[in-house]
C-alpha cells in the first residue's frame, strides 16, 4: 500500500495548432501540472511555444508525429 507516493496519472494536453487559443490551453495545462504539446507550421512559433514550456511539434513532420 503506497504511503506518500502517488499514483495519480501524469496528464498529458495534445494542442493541435498552437495559436492563440492553443496557448492558453497549454498554458493552463502547465499551470495545473501537466504537460503540453503543441502543434505548429512556422518555426518561430515552435520557438516561443517552446520558451512557455510547451513542446512544439511540426506537423509535417513525419518523423515527430510518429513519436
């Protein structure tokens, strides 16, 4: 029987398209403690949604999405 341990789920938002909304959304995912990834075209983008701690993944990426 765990005593301090956890055993709730770590919980894991899939954004796909990571504008505006699709911030917010990974904002208040992160800020409930879980993880947030997003999607988006322009490299930019990636790069400022990384900065929020929110993974980035290109969509056509092939080899991204495949993970």
């Amino acid at each position: 029987m765990p005593t301090s341990l956890s055993l709730r789920p770590t919980l894991h938002l899939l954004i796909l398209g990571g504008g505006y909304l699709g911030e917010a959304a990974g904002r208040e995912a992160i800020a409930r403690g879980a993880t947030a990834t997003a999607t988006s075209r322009r490299p930019e983008r990636r790069a400022e949604l990384e900065a929020l701690g929110i993974t980035p993944i290109d969509p056509e990426d092939e080899e991204a999405l495949s993970h």
